[in-house]
C-alpha cells in the first residue's frame, strides 16, 4: 500500500532505478576514487534503502565504504555524537543522510577544515533520489545553474515578488555567487542536491516582506506549510513574524534560541532541480521545486561568501511561484523563467514549456 506522502515502502520499489542513481551520486556527483574513506551518516529517520544502495555503489567503486547510524536528534544542526564527528574528520568523501542534519556544527567544520568533500542530503528517500539525481540530465543542470549564477553576480539590485504577497528589495554590491549544487571537486568544500545557485546580498541593504508559502523547516513541527508565514525584515533581519499557528510555532522556535543571529538572513537560493515539481515536506527537496527561491535564516557559512557568522542553529523557507527582477530586468515571472539565456538552458533540458 502506498503511504499518504507517495514514499512505497516495499524494498524493492524503484530498486533497479535506485541503484542507478546512488552509482551517479556516488561516481558522477561525488566523484569518489578507488581507495578513498567514504563516510555515510544516517539517522534513524532515514530512509535505508537510500544508505545501503549508495554505500553498495561506493563499495563498487573501489572506496572503503563506512555506514554510521545513529538516533534521530531533536532537531537539526546539533552535533552528533562524538563517534561520528571524529569518523568524518578522517573521511576523503562525507554523505549525509541524516534527517536531523549536522550542517554549521563543530563536527561539520572540523570535517571541512581536514578537507572532506561533503553532501547534504537529509531526508532524502526513494524516490527523491530517483528523480532528483538518477532521472535528471546533471551536466546540463549544472550548465543551467551557471547561468543562473552568471546572471546574478553580474546584476546589483534584486527585487523579488510573488503572488503570496512578498515584496523584497535588496542590493548585491558585488557579492559573489555560488552553485551550490556543483560537483564535489574541491576538498574541504561542502555541496548541496543539484539545482540551486546561493548568495546573500549585502546584509544591511536587505528590505521589505518576505511570504513563506511552500515549506519552512526547521522546525521539526513545520514543512509543508498549510499557511504562508510572513516576515517583515529591515537591514537583513526579521522584525516581525505573521501569520496563524504555524508562523507562531515558527517565532517561538526561532526565539527559543535567545541568540538575536537566527533572525539574520543568511542567503537567498534559486531552486531548479526537474525532478522537483512541487513541495513535499523535505527541505532539500522543497529547496529546489523548479523556479521557486529559498531563504536561510541562521548561521551563515563560509561558502556564502557575505559577513560569515555563527548562530544557534539554521532554518530554511520556500517561496513559491515568484517574480525575481535583476537591475530592472525579469529573471522569472511568477516561477517560469523569461530571461532568454535561462530559457535556452531549460531547452537544452527538455523542459515542458520551454
């Protein structure tokens, strides 16, 4: 029987696709080499037909392949225990699983600073795995993500709308801007599931209202959101928060912290992963339904490349369907790209409607 969030979960399901596609991450993505630590974190919310069939693919391609399970912590950006933090300090490659993911601790930057080359993907099942990696055509996903991320570097005024109601100025000054979701070619660089470009443009320069109308997790509470969560920020941090019940649980999990870094915006994020058609619950799924933009609030990692900080924890939201102007000229209108360089990118695809 199928579960109510589309996730069979038969072993067999999807087994053969599987497959492929964990010996595209782990080969294609990741790029392991014979002989190389590969470490895979997963916690016990985890889907393990997602561990076992990418350490499998490691293990057939030469790298000694660890698997480290470990409970489920309350929520995400805590440090795991000691055992597995001092494991992907040694690791050449670092997978993660994990639901409640290590992203910003210590463990994770004492793992970049030793120079492992690491991939976020928590919560990812079955099916995610499938049509995020194994069916999309990733060469030319990245060639879309770099014009994207030419686009946005060469422009200096980003205002982004959408029909949920947000209404965001901003000014990038220079700032550069990173495909987060490229190949792990670099040691000591962490990466993200293709298709998304991410940056923060300069902090105090950031205004207006912001409308989460599509996922916003942590915290464990939320994801798929039922209503729009809605921020007023000044200079780059949030003012106000509202909303119904769910922009409440959201300001008291924020507030929980008493540290005043997890009202900063730490980054904005074009999601443009195909396989991604629409909000499922899982951050980095939502993270890249085709022609949405994410934001982070929370610590702001090095990779970003603005002011760089260090908060209590880290919070993603999804805005969907929006309108995204650079210096006067559209980017997107409503979640379809017009710019006639990115609609070339997503003919070479095979997008539908393109």
């Amino acid at each position: 029987m199928e579960l109510a969030t589309g996730t069979e979960p038969r072993p067999e399901y999807l087994a053969f696709e599987l497959a492929g596609a964990a010996r595209k991450l782990v080969e294609g993505v990741m790029l392991v080499r014979p002989g190389e630590n590969v470490v895979i974190t997963a916690d016990t919310a985890a889907d393990w037909r997602v561990v076992e069939a990418t350490a499998q693919a490691a293990h057939a391609a030469g790298a000694i392949a660890t698997v480290l399970l470990y409970e489920t912590r309350p929520t995400a950006v805590v440090e795991p225990p000691a055992p597995v933090a001092a494991a992907v300090a040694r690791s050449n490659v670092w997978i993660e699983f994990a639901y409640a993911y290590v992203l910003h601790t210590p463990a994770f930057r004492a793992a970049m600073t030793a120079g492992s080359r690491y991939i976020c993907l928590t919560g990812m099942d079955v099916p995610m795995m499938v049509n995020t990696i194994g069916r999309v055509d990733y060469p030319r996903l990245i060639a879309l993500g770099e014009t994207l991320r030419g686009l946005v570097e060469a422009a200096d005024e980003v205002r982004v709308s959408s029909p949920g109601g947000t209404d965001l100025l901003a000014y990038n000054r220079g700032r550069k801007v990173r495909q987060s979701g490229k190949l792990a070619d670099t040691r000591g660089e962490p990466i993200m599931l293709g298709g998304q470009v991410s940056w923060c443009p300069m902090e105090e320069t950031i205004q207006g209202r912001l409308v989460f109308d599509g996922a916003l997790w942590p915290p464990m509470e939320l994801g798929l959101l039922r209503e729009p969560v809605t921020l007023t920020l000044e200079k780059g941090a949030i003012v106000a928060i509202d909303g119904g019940s769910e922009a409440r649980t959201f300001e008291r999990w924020l507030r929980s912290f008493r540290d005043e870094k997890m009202l900063w915006l730490a980054h904005y994020s074009l999601g443009f992963n195909p396989g991604v058609t629409r909000p499922t619950g899982r951050i980095v799924e939502d993270e890249r339904v085709f022609g949405c933009i994410e934001f982070g609030f929370g610590s702001q990692g090095a990779q970003i490349r603005g002011k760089t900080w260090s908060a209590a924890s880290h919070t993603d939201g999804v805005v969907l369907a929006p309108s995204i102007y650079l210096d006067g000229v559209p980017l997107e209108v409503e979640g379809a790209y017009v710019h006639p360089q990115v609609v070339a990118a997503c003919r070479a695809l095979a997008l539908p409607g393109y």
